[in-house]
C-alpha cells in the first residue's frame, strides 16, 4: 500500500516510496521517475515514458508463485503514447496490469499461470488525460478488470502464477533495468494497493470511493466519499455510520455513531396567481405561491435584477406591497437546510389607466331623413388597448355591437341607420384595456324633430305629395285647383290616384300618380295658360306608365301645334309646327286625331289631348 505523497516523517524523499503495509515493500525509484504535488489524494508519482520506474523488490509478500488470488487498484491519469505496453504493474513471470495507448487505449490485464494469459478491454476504457481508478482481480478461474469500480470486461482464465516469477522485482513502470522490458508509463500513478485475495465489486467500489493514507508516523486520515454503488447516489434519507481501526496487538476503537442526512431534492415552488405574461389593474396585487420541502428553511424574493432581496417570514404569500404602473420579473427563492436551492418567476404589468379618448363627432342632425345613413367616429388612446363597444339608442331599445379590437390612437367609426323620424337617438362606447381598465365615454344625445316643409299637416317623412296650389308656377289661371284621388293636397297619399288640376271648375289637366313609387313635388310643375295656348311642364315627374289628358277651350282655332317636350315657354313651339317632339293636329279640329302616339279629340268647346 503505497500513498505516494512523499512525506519525510515517513521516510519518503524524491527516490524513495514507502509501503505502508505492514510487510514494507518500499520502492526506489530509476530514470526521471518523480514526486508531483497533483496526485489523485495529495501527492503522486509521474512518469515520462522513457527509462522511469520504481523497484519494489522481490519480497515474499510479493511473490505469487502457486496462489490462484491477487486484487491490484491504483488511481492513474494516463498521458498518451504510442507505445502498446505501458506496463503500470509488472511481477517477472507472474502478472501485468498495462494501458496500450496504441491501441485504441485498451486496458489490459495479463496472468501468467505457465504461460501469459491476457483479459483485454474494449476500446477506449482507459480515460486520457484525466483521473480514474483501475483495479484487476484473478481467482484462479476469473480475470475482471474494473474502471471507477465499474466492471468493464471478465475473462476466463484458470491456473495458479508461475512460480518462475517469485525471484524478480516488482515493478511500477517497466523498463530494461526493472523487469528487463521498456515498456515505461507515461502519466501519474496514486494511491496503490495489492493484496493477495480477491476483492468483490462492494469493497472495490469501498477503495474507489475512499482514501486511506499516513500522513506521520503515528496518525492517519481516512476520507470517503459515499454513493449507493460507483453509477448510483445515495438515495435522500438518513444514515449512520461510524470507524474502528485495530492495531497489530489486536486492540480495537471505535468513532461515535453519526448520522448524516442526505436531501437532494429541490424545494418545489409554484406560483398560483398572477398568471405569467398578464396585466393587472391593481396596484395592491397579492403573489401567492407554495412552497413544499420536507426540511424547507426560508423564503425570499427578488425584483427585476434580484439586486434586493426581500425576506418572506414564514414563506409566506408577497402582500402589502403597492405596486406602481410597470411591468415587474419576481422571482421567488426557496432553500432548505441541506442547503438546495430552487426559484420560480413570474412577469406580470399593473396598469391602472383607464383607456382615453377624444374627438367624437358625428353628421347626426335633428331634421335628419328616416333611413339615412349617420357616422359616428371617436379616437380611443392606451398604452395597452383591448375592446370597445358601441351602443346605439335608436328611439326603443339600446344595442350594443359586438366588440371589437382597437390599437393605440386609432381613430374608430361606425355608420348606422335612423329608423325614426322624430324622438331621442343616443349613443355611447365602452372601452377596456388588457389590464381590465374599463372607461365609458359621455352618453351622447341627438333629439329628433318631424318636419313638415309645407305646411300641410303632414309630417315630410309620411308625405309624397309636396307643397300645394299654391307652389305651382302659372299664370293665366283666375283660381288653380287641384285634387288627388277627389280629395284636397293637405292629407297623405298612397298606391296609384287620379290627379286633377282646374282653374276654379273647368279641368285643365289630368294624370294617374303611383304614391308608393315615387314622390310628386308640386313646386317642380308649371301651367301657363293663355287663350290660344296652353303649357305644362312637369319637370319629369310623370310616370310614363301611365295615361296623361290635357284639356284646352276651343277658341275657334284655325291650327293645333302640340309638342310634347319639355319647353320654357310657348316661344319653343315652331310656327310651322315641324321641329322635334311637334305634332301638327289641324285636323283634329272638328274630328279627332291620333298621331305619334298622342290622341287629341275635339269636344266642340274643349279640345282634349291625351297620351
């Protein structure tokens, strides 16, 4: 058992190792074979690969000659060669234990029981470069070979070693004065032990996961570095443990029972409310979350950068802060007295501005038609708009639209239609933002009047006949008279009559009006009448569909123009009766006569022309 950590008060020095097991296989060492401070465990002996090793002699307890058992473990970091022996342990004609860099850093154990019998690994086991634990055991039947006290090849090997080996060194490197081969290690070499019995997997993972070393003369350190097995931890729990060493009288002491608590698991943390990413309008929000450890210790929080650390006493729930408008990254820590560690977070805005707006105007009037079409537009300002909703009172019932989307300074409009004539029509809109911040703007009013343009009784909007006597362009008549359907102009009409124009009782003109299709503007109609001519202009307004009679007193006409046209004045009407739209009926006079679709007929007194 050699610790490498070339203590003085042990008798070690740059050439000289020291066995510490009782049957004191000390070592010199040849070449450049050296002391180094970076061994596994303290120090370490490294190798440069030409000519090093250290003798370790022939002793008895080193000879192997007729056994069967044999454990060798060592800590190695192995440098790269190119040689394929690099002989760690060399026993003459009895066993090696070598790393062939060449060859794919392959492991390789080697049994000589009369002749060399070799258990070799995959390639690269060994670890370049770094530190790991190398053990080989033999039973007489078996060779494994283990790395970091994982079993990583067994071979079938029988027979005892050759006793032809007994007389040569002991060899840690193998070179031409050691072992008579150059087969030298390059890297560092800790921590060596031989016995001659057959370790099991449980106490080879023991060495490989402790350290046992003298470090005076009379006093040692023991260091263990527990695990379940070399791939597994510890599960969390508790457990116990304890020392006893014996000295070679046979006297025993034994450490007190300790016990040691093994917490790996994380504290869990949840944060329940606010939900991550989402705005908030209250400024005096609570953060409540939960905390679950089973040896949970205390509880904090942090703010944005985590700069500022705020204590929260018995892990309780964040409360009684007041937050201003910002948008805000808590995180919660959580530890427990093992010392793990864990955090959860959550951002989160508050904004409790109320949505702005502005500017609402509208082209609503008090004497607006029924069924025309009104706009009405608002511009709506936040920082973190939503929705709006507008409702519109029509003069029964308030409707709000569905809602809709709306970004920031965007100027909204909405058309509608009136459906009354006269009454309130009211209007308003709802606002929110993505924090919940409601705002309502003005209820907004426009009252409706029924006009009644003239003045006959009936309101415009239930009225398609217009104005009166009275607004018919004429000259020529004593007293102009007209009916619609028999009745006077003050009252409402509707469907197809019959409308009659007189000056005072004689009929000057009729024609048949549909009231359900179109409206008839008596202010747009002229009769003119003078005794040899008569003109009528009815600015488009007759329904072609239907029969139009005009009636002219004979006034012992010697010709009859008529043209059907629309003329500004009896001037329009050529001498010659020969221009567009004329008819000459001369000799409708005293007879009757149809022409170009007109009919005229001569009564004796009246004459009557109709289409």
């Amino acid at each position: 058992m050699i610790n490498f950590n070339n203590i003085s008060a042990l008798g070690e020095n740059n050439t000289h190792v020291v066995d510490l097991s009782k049957y004191e296989n000390n070592g010199t060492s040849e070449g450049d074979a050296s002391p180094t401070i970076s061994g596994k465990y303290d120090g370490g002996w490294t190798f440069d690969g030409s000519g090093d090793s250290i003798d370790v002699g022939s002793g008895s307890s080193v000879d192997f000659g007729g056994e069967t058992d044999i454990t060798i473990a060592l800590w190695a970091n192995v440098s790269q060669s190119t040689s394929d022996d690099n002989k760690y342990i060399f026993k003459g004609n009895q066993f090696d234990f070598q790393v062939q860099n060449s060859l794919n850093n392959r492991i390789r154990f080697e049994v000589n029981n009369g002749s060399w019998q070799s258990c070799i690994t995959g390639n690269n086991v060994a670890e370049i470069g770094t530190w790991a634990h190398y053990t080989a055991t033999y039973n007489g039947s078996e060779a494994k070979i283990y790395k970091n006290a994982e079993l990583v090849k067994s071979c079938t090997i029988t027979g005892s070693f050759n006793a032809d080996g007994d007389s040569q060194s002991l060899c840690i490197s193998t070179t031409t004065s050691c072992g008579g081969q150059d087969a030298e290690i390059n890297g560092s070499i800790d921590e060596l032990m031989i016995w001659n019995t057959t370790l099991n997997a449980q106490e080879i993972y023991q060495l490989y996961a402790s350290n046992f070393h003298k470090y005076d003369s009379d006093s040692w350190e023991l260091y263990v570095n527990q695990s379940y097995n070399a791939t597994n931890s510890l599960p969390d729990g508790n457990y116990t443990f304890y020392s006893f060493t014996t000295n070679s009288s046979g006297t025993e002491n034994t450490t007190a029972t300790r016990i040691i608590s093994v917490d790996t698991t994380l504290p869990e943390i949840s944060i329940i409310y606010p939900s991550n990413n989402t705005n908030y309008s209250d400024n005096g929000l609570d953060i409540n979350y939960t905390a679950v450890d089973t040896n949970l210790d205390s509880c904090w929080y942090t703010n944005g950068t985590g700069s500022a650390n705020a204590t929260l006493s018995n892990c309780a729930n964040i409360t009684n802060v007041t937050w201003p408008e910002n948008t805000y990254n808590i995180t919660i820590w959580a530890n427990d007295s093992a010392g793990n560690l864990d955090n959860s977070n959550v951002t989160f805005t508050i904004d409790y501005t109320s949505p702005q707006w502005q500017n609402n105007e509208t082209n609503l009037t008090p004497v607006i038609m029924l069924g025309t079409s009104i706009y009405f537009n608002i511009t709506l300002n936040d920082s973190r708009p939503s929705h709006y909703i507008f409702s519109f009172y029509n003069g029964s019932t308030w409707i709000n639209d569905s809602a809709v989307s709306y970004s920031n300074g965007e100027e909204i409009y909405v058309v509608k239609n009136t459906s009354i004539a006269s009454g309130y029509i009211n209007w308003t809109w709802y606002i929110n933002d993505t924090a919940g911040n409601l705002n309502q703007t003005n209820m907004f009013n426009a009252v409706m009047t029924a006009t009644d343009t003239d003045e006959d009784g009936v309101i415009d909007l239930s009225d398609p006949l217009f104005y009166n006597e009275s607004n018919v362009s004429s000259s020529g008549i004593t007293r102009l008279n007209i009916t619609v359907g028999g009745n006077a102009t003050n009252e409402t009409f509707s469907d197809l009559q019959e409308v009659k124009f007189y000056d005072s009782s004689n009929l000057l003109m009729n024609f048949s009006h549909n009231f359900s299709e179109t409206n008839l503007d008596l202010s747009n109609i002229t009769v003119n009448l003078d005794s040899t001519w008569m003109l009528i202009n009815l600015s488009g307004q007759v329904q072609a569909e239907y029969n139009k009679t005009i009636y002219i007193t004979d006034n012992s006409f010697a010709s009859l123009c008529v043209k059907d046209a629309e003329i500004s004045s009896i001037s329009n009407i050529s001498v010659e009766c020969n221009q567009a739209n004329e008819t000459d009926f001369t000799s409708c006079l005293g007879g009757s006569l149809t022409d170009n679709g007109i009919t005229c007929e001569d009564q004796g007194t009246i004459i009557k022309i109709s289409n």
